[in-house]
C-alpha cells in the first residue's frame, strides 16, 4: 500500500510580519493576508496575535487548535488536505503532505457552549497543556451584527483551515528537515510474524451543534462506525467543532498527530502489527450507544484486530460509549485497553470511572478534578476576564486540570498520570 510521506519543515519561532513566509526554521505570518482569509459575513472583525512557549501570556476560551499543513500542487489532482472543507474528498491521498511542525493555529473567543478552558504558555499550567509547547497564531474574532453563532462559528473554522493551508504553502520549496513514511496498517490475511493485530477506535463527540466533529465536512453524527486508513486522518479528514470539556478535547491538532497511531506506527513490527483506525460517533441515546459498540466490535473482528486501544471525547456520555466499546470487544473476544481521565476529587480518594462488567484494561490520563494554582500573566487572549474563576483574565487563580487544554488528553497527548491507592469494589 501506497502512503504518502511527511515532509517535516520545523518551526522554531513565528512573528507578525507584512508577508507570509518561512525560512531557517523562522515562520512569518503575514497579518494582512491572515485577516483576509477570514474574510466572511459573518465576522465583523479578525485579530492575528502570536503566543510563543515562555510567554506570560494566557490565552482564553481556545477553540480549535490546526497544525499547519499542505499538498501543495497536489491540491490540483484533488488531493488537498482538509477534504470536505478545503478540498474534494479523494480517498486515492495524493501527493506528500508538508507539515508545520511546532506551529499551531487557534482561535479564542467566545461560543455557545463552549465549556471555558485555558492556555498558559507558561508557569505551572504550561506543564499540562500541548499547545503550550507550539507556537501558537492565535486568532480573535468579533460575530457581525445580525449573523448567527452558528454562522461565525462555520467562518471561524474555515479561516482557521485557510490558514493553516496558507501558512504551510509558504514552506514547501524549503529544504525539510525530516522526510517521514509513515507505516501503513496490515489487513487482514496479510503475515504478522505471529505478533498481534492491533487497532484503534476512536470515539467522536456528536451532540449537536458547538460539540460536534467532522469527518468529510459532515457530522459523524447518526453513522455507524467505519475503518479508516490513517493516512486519511493525517490529511485533515477530521476536523473538530467540539468546544466542550476542554481537558478532554480533542483539537484537530490532535487528530492530525493522533498519539496512539503514532505509537501503534512506531512500534509496528516489533511487538505488534499496527491493524488500522475505527472512527465511532458518541451518540446520545442509549440504544443507538449499544449499536454502535456492537458494530464497532464486529468490524474490528472483521478487519482482523486481536486487540484495539479505545479512546473518547468528552465525559459524561462519553464515559458511556467509551466502556460499552470496551464490554463489546471483550465479549466478542478482542482485548480491548481504554484511555480515561478519572474524575476523583480534588484529593484523588474519590471513585474513579464507570466500568462495565467486562472492563478490560484502563490507562489513566490524569485526574480531571485536581487544583492547580496558576500565577498572574502579563496579557490575555480571547477575553478580558476568565469566568471559571470569576476574575480578570490576566489574574493568580486556582482552577481544576479540567479547564486546561487537553491537559487530560483521550488520545493521550497529555504527560498525567494517577495511581490508584486503593481498589474500588467493581472498578480494580
């Protein structure tokens, strides 16, 4: 099988400057060319500021996160990246795919629904958070008069795809620093060396609007699980919409750089073979939760995995769909491992998760209930005050690891991790 490369062009600082480009490692954001790109009805203004790691800086209600990318001339043959949204959706995956790495594009501000969270790009929070780790162009943005939330919030979006695209266009006749192939997933009846197949399903939050992600352009929302090939992740087919829980939120950042397929990739051939991604929707009522778990289980049977990793968005009916996937591997004979953030108290004594009667194996990603106290910055980003702790944005607070940014990551970006001192009665 056929997988493109990634041809790495590392970022080591970004400013503001008249025009795009890249080079020596240095990108420049053209902040002209970057407003224009949200040009939209239903904005009324854009504002294009950078945080970089070891700024004083916080930045408030981040949105959606996107690593810069592009095909460059291959958007021609249809081969684009963000299929759906930027380009027609070709399952053939033309072309080598330039990355960005350690730039990332947000945007702040306030949405409907959108669970308010953090990024400190430094101090103790900066530890927790992946994006404060990149350097981030961070968009502001004002809805115009008359247009709704849901009208900004598709325009905000496609900017942020827009320029993402932009930004990596710049760097594609740059030497690169890395050339990357990727390893593709075995299917089935091909020879593993008697090392077991091992998968992924990732769940994608799907309750509407503002808490919604995207495969295609379209909301999981109503389908049935489906295998895909990573490499199609990796172009940009999922993009999220999902502003909830922000601890436990998957950016499209994190979907383009899904750490367990990364890891599956990485030790494919060694102590497995890397069998390929399942993507499931999280739907909201019961019935249609234990169809999609029994489907899932079914088609990871069928694709030839022995074992699949389980990861979610969200809580709360997340946690649902996240053991009733867990239950329907294990009675249909597959191992099945989930990723989970334990909801425990501030202290940790609490009980830690749901379980289901076949729980399998659970790796912690932290504890979303632990208080961390953060130090006053000098500026903020996409709000002047931070309502989770009723104070000025710019303010010393202590707010819980939950409203960091993927500081709890389900794909397991995060660097948390908790030890349970006593067993629970159903949960050990």
């Amino acid at each position: 099988m056929s997988v493109p490369r990634r041809v790495v062009h590392e970022v080591h600082s970004v400013e503001i400057g008249a025009a795009t480009r890249y080079a020596q490692h240095q990108l420049v954001v053209g902040r002209d060319q970057s407003r224009a790109l949200f040009a939209d009805p239903a904005l009324a203004s854009v504002r294009v500021h950078v945080a970089v790691p070891g700024d004083r800086v916080r930045v408030v209600a981040p949105l959606d996160v996107v690593e810069p990318r592009t095909k460059g001339s291959a958007v021609v043959l249809g081969g684009g990246v963000f299929p759906g949204w930027m380009a027609p959706v070709n399952r053939k995956r033309e072309g080598d795919i330039h990355v960005l790495r350690g730039a990332a594009v947000l945007a702040a501000g306030y949405l409907p629904r959108n669970q308010e969270g953090l990024i400190d790009m430094s101090g103790p929070a900066a530890q927790r958070s992946p994006f404060a780790r990149t350097n981030n162009v961070v968009i502001e943005f004002d809805r115009a008069d008359g247009a709704s939330w849901q009208e900004a919030e598709v325009a905000v979006r496609r900017g942020l795809l827009r320029l993402a695209v932009h930004l990596a266009d710049a760097a594609v006749d740059a030497p690169p620093d890395v050339i990357e192939e990727p390893a593709p997933p075995h299917r089935p009846g091909t020879p593993t060396g008697g090392l077991p197949r091992v998968g992924v399903i990732t769940n994608l939050q799907t309750q509407g609007a503002f808490k919604d992600v995207f495969v295609y352009g379209r909301s999981m929302a109503g389908s049935l699980p489906t295998l895909f090939d990573p490499a199609e992740i990796e172009d940009g087919a999922v993009v999220s919409g999902q502003y909830g829980h922000p601890a436990l939120r998957n950016p499209t950042y994190l979907h383009q750089n899904h750490p367990v397929i990364a890891e599956l990739r990485a030790r494919d051939g060694q102590d497995l073979c890397f069998a390929g991604v399942v993507l499931c929707p999280e739907p909201v009522e019961l019935a249609h939760k234990e169809l999609v778990s029994t489907h899932a289980a079914w088609l990871c049977r069928a694709a030839g995995f022995d074992a699949a990793i389980v990861t979610k968005e969200g809580a709360g009916n997340a946690d649902n769909d996240l053991m009733l996937k867990v239950d329907a591997l294990e009675a249909d004979g597959l191992t099945a491992v989930a990723l989970y953030a334990e909801l425990s108290g501030a202290d940790g004594t609490g009980p830690p998760l749901v379980a289901g009667p076949r729980r399998g194996a659970v790796v912690s990603t932290g504890n979303y209930d632990q208080r961390v106290t953060l130090p006053a910055v000098e500026w903020a980003l996409g709000g002047a005050r931070l309502g989770i702790a009723d104070a000025e944005a710019t303010a010393a607070v202590e707010v819980p690891t939950a409203a960091i940014l993927s500081a709890l990551s389900p794909l397991g970006a995060g660097w948390l991790t908790c030890r349970s001192e006593q067993q629970w009665e159903g949960v050990a």
